[in-house]
C-alpha cells in the first residue's frame, strides 16, 4: 500500500510540473456539417452565407489559434445571453455527443472560419512576381506543357489544389530546372491570395471553397499507403507536432515539400486527397494539454463544488468525469443540460462563471482525472 501510494505522489508531482494531455475524438467535418443542420443551429447561425441570420455568421471569425478549448469556452460563456431561451425551451437544442462536438468543431475549422481570406489583387500580382504566368495563362495556353488555370481541377479550392500539386508538383520542377528558373516557395497567406485570384478572375462563387474534406480515419490509412510514413514517423510523425495548419497552410506545405525520390505514391486520387487533407487537420486537435493543478485550484475558486460534490443537487460527481473530460465533452454537457444548470444555480443564488479558453483547458485536465496521454507516434514504414 505504501509502495503505491509513493508511485501516486510520484505521478502527481510529475504531472503537476508537466501537464496533463487529454485525448479527443476526431472530428469529421462532413458530420459536422450534417449535425449543423440537425442541431438546429443553422436555424439562427449561417456558415459562409449558408444558414439563419438571426445570429452571426460563423464564418466571420479569424482568430488564429482557435482550438477546442476557444469554442467551449465560448460556448460555455454564451449561455447567460441566451438564458431564456435555454429554460424555455430546453429541448430546442436537443442532446449532443463528445463526437458530435468534435465534429462541429472540424467544420467550422475547414469552412475557415480562423482564416484570414485572400485577397485576389495580390494574388494577381503573387501570379506575375512569381513567374506562374510566364507559363501559365488563365484562360489560354501559353505553353503546349502548361495548361491554363482554367483548366486545372479546382484552382480555388485548397484540396483540389493541393491533389494537383501532388500529381503534377515532380514535373514542375523538372521543367522549371531545365528552364534554370528557382522553384517558387509560398507562404500561407501568399496560397490564399492566389487562390483568391484565381477565383475571383474565373467568376467561381467564393462559398464553393468552404468544406472540402473527407474522414479522418480513411485518412489515416491513406497517410501509410501513400508511403508518408516512410518519412514521417518517430519524432518527425506528423501527429507529433503541435500545429494548428489550417487549409491554406497545408496547401502551402504541400507546394513547398521537397520531392522523395522513390517513397511517396506518384499520383493521388481526388477522394484520397480529401480524406488525407480530413486526417491532417483533425489529428492536430487529438490531444489537448492542461494543467491539473491549476485546474483543481479553478474548480475551487469557481465554486464548481458547490453543486458537483453536493449529491442532492443532481449534478454529476467529479468521480464520474474521471478519465472522460476535455473540452467536447465540455461542450456536449453545456450543449445538453444548460437550461437545468441555469436553473439549479439561480435557486442557490449563484451568478454564471466566465471561463477562459485555457482555463478551459486546465479544467479538463483537472477532471478528466490526471491521466496522461502520449501523443500517437508512428512507427516507420517498412
């Protein structure tokens, strides 16, 4: 018992000094999409133009950085304003799911929402600077070996683009080479211009551009069959890195990846793409990484307790949070039974808590009960 007890202590104070990394679901945003719908949140909500005007447009946003931890947080933050109407009528929204959050999530995230859009004036410019048009035209063919952007699969669509990249990115540089012209590097923010351009100047609606990705999980697989993982894996797996790439910065890298002789499959299908394109922007919000002790000290400061370890009150226990709060989860219960927290707390007098995205995050590293999580690292391929 002492023995186990000291290995406790030990694994506390670790995760006190590092943190705790709690384990999400993967998003789909094709779900999302459809839970938008179901939800009833298009009724008041719109995504890129699409949906109710009672309530903003979801879209509009550009914070850099958002994760789950933001849209909980705004979620939870959110409920005062709309405290009528959750008591009113609690089942308007119905009930939702850990994975029905995440799902959400992932679709506001591909529809751009966090994006900064392009602008089509630099991009046309973008096009000139970067020699693109002394090969390319955009509706006639300059070069027997170059077709017009008219002509390419989606030039304003990131997924599309980035499928073309990939089947055709070896023999671009090859004739570049031979043209002994560098190969032009672009910048997230320099991709969304052109792509801005090359909507803007082929007349294609910008709404068209909003969801464009496949599942997570057929993904994965595409990720190993396609041979990334004979690169990509150890400390260099693609799961191991805490990024935030949105579409543009993926299409980005995508342009900017050095060729791998002999590894990567040479051709990739438009369905591929966009499961692949699916996996790389969910798996980025896999994981979430809090600090318990902080957490612990917010749930007291809070005065969470009050309610969660008062038996009579009828809110869950911490003990039945253990090992399953992150921050869709936090969503879900909001989402599902903020008309009767609304309630019980106004009967014990208590006003709404505020919550910061990170506290949001230490929160549910909190009650998600210390346990760490490693990140997925692949294995190599062999």
């Amino acid at each position: 018992m002492r023995l186990a007890a000291l290995f406790t202590l030990l694994e506390l104070s670790v995760m006190v000094l590092a943190g705790a990394s709690v384990e999400l679901p993967l998003g789909d945003a094709g779900r999302g999409r459809q839970a938008f719908s179901k939800l009833g949140c298009a009724s008041c909500h719109s995504v890129r133009g699409e949906g109710g005007a009672r309530a903003g447009d979801l879209s509009l946003s550009v914070v850099r950085g958002f994760g789950p931890s933001n849209l909980a947080a705004l979620v939870w933050n959110s409920v005062p304003a709309k405290r009528e109407l959750w008591k009113q009528q609690p089942d308007r929204f119905g009930r939702i799911s850990e994975q029905n959050a995440a799902d959400l999530f992932i679709y506001l995230y591909v529809s751009r929402s966090f994006e900064e859009p392009g602008d089509a004036r630099r991009g046309e410019r973008l096009f000139r600077a970067k020699l693109c048009s002394d090969c390319h035209g955009l509706k006639e063919r300059l070069r027997q070996d170059a077709p017009p952007v008219s002509q390419w699969a989606g030039p304003g669509q990131p997924v599309l683009l980035a499928q073309q990249i990939w089947n055709h990115g070896s023999g671009m540089r090859a004739a570049l080479a031979e043209a002994r012209i560098a190969f032009p590097r672009l910048s997230p923010a320099e991709m969304a211009d052109l792509l801005a351009y090359f909507r803007s100047a082929l007349g294609q609606p910008e709404a068209g551009a909003a969801i464009d990705v496949g599942s997570p999980d057929q993904g994965r697989e595409i990720l190993r069959s396609a041979g990334c993982r004979s690169c990509h894996a150890g400390s260099r797996s693609i799961e191991a890195r805490p990024t935030r790439f949105t579409m543009h910065d993926l299409a980005s890298s995508l342009w900017n990846h050095p060729p791998v002789a002999g590894k990567q499959r040479q051709t990739i299908s438009y369905e591929e793409m966009r499961n692949l394109m699916g996996y790389l922007i969910a798996t980025q919000f896999q994981y979430e990484r809090g600090d318990p002790a902080r957490g612990r000290r917010l749930y007291e400061s809070k005065r969470c307790g009050a309610c969660h370890d008062q038996p009579s009150s009828g809110a869950p226990p911490r003990e039945a949070m253990a090992g399953r709060m992150n921050s869709f989860a936090m969503i879900a219960a909001v989402w599902s039974h903020a008309g009767g927290m609304l309630t019980l707390m106004e009967a014990r007098r208590r006003s709404w808590p505020r919550i910061s995205p990170q506290e949001m995050t230490d929160l549910s590293a909190y009650l998600n009960g210390y346990r760490l999580r490693r990140r997925y690292v692949a294995a190599p391929q062999r």
